[in-house]
C-alpha cells in the first residue's frame, strides 16, 4: 500500500511538471492581440530546477522503500508547496497529501488496516 500511494505521488508530482512546462501559464496582449506562453517559453531552461524538485524528491522515496524516506520526502515537497504557493506550489498540492498519507502509513500495514 505504502508503494502505491509513494508511486501515485510521484506520478503526480510529474503530472504537474508535465502540465506546466507544456500548458501557456502565461497570458498577455500584444498590442490588441492576446498572447500566451509556457513556463519553459518565459523563464528559459532554469525553471527545470524547482519545476522537477518534487519529482525527485517523490522518485527518490519511492525507489529507497524506507518510512524515513517518505517523511523526509513529505517535508520537502510540503516545505516547496508553502514557499512556491503562490506561483507553482499549488500544483503539487495531491502530490504532497498522497506522500503525506504513504508516510502515515506503518510499514506492515495491510490494505484493510488503512481502510477500516
């Protein structure tokens, strides 16, 4: 169960980047026409570093299988999603509760523990 959750939010966290670096985030007019452009058009090649931190840091605790992992995991990709809340931290919101949730979870617990 542990892996699950740890994987989904991997899965998550790269949904997000995925989203932002491909979907125009940016939106202005030139001159009377509007225009729109991505993360990765406005701010260049540098906004790969916080764009991919909680991506690495959801594949790093779901590749080390350890409780201390996922907790170090679930502070950071939290610690990202306050700092950078404004702008793209809200997006890896699902990612941090989903790692949140696999660090609650004792490693011997079964699937009708969690549940009931």
């Amino acid at each position: 169960m542990k892996t699950r959750l740890t994987g989904v939010s991997f899965a998550l966290a790269l949904a997000a980047a995925i989203f932002l670096l491909v979907w125009p985030v940016y939106s202005g007019f030139n001159g009377s026409r509007p225009t729109h452009a991505t993360l990765l058009e406005v701010n260049g090649p540098s906004v790969f570093i916080p764009v991919m931190f909680p991506v690495f840091t959801a594949l790093i605790a779901w590749l080390v299988h350890r409780q201390w992992a996922r907790i170090v995991a679930t502070i950071l990709i939290s610690g990202f999603v306050l700092i950078a809340g404004f702008t793209i931290g809200l997006f890896y919101l699902p990612s941090a509760i989903l790692m949140l949730l696999a660090s609650c979870v004792a490693d011997a617990a079964k699937p009708r523990d969690v549940v009931s």
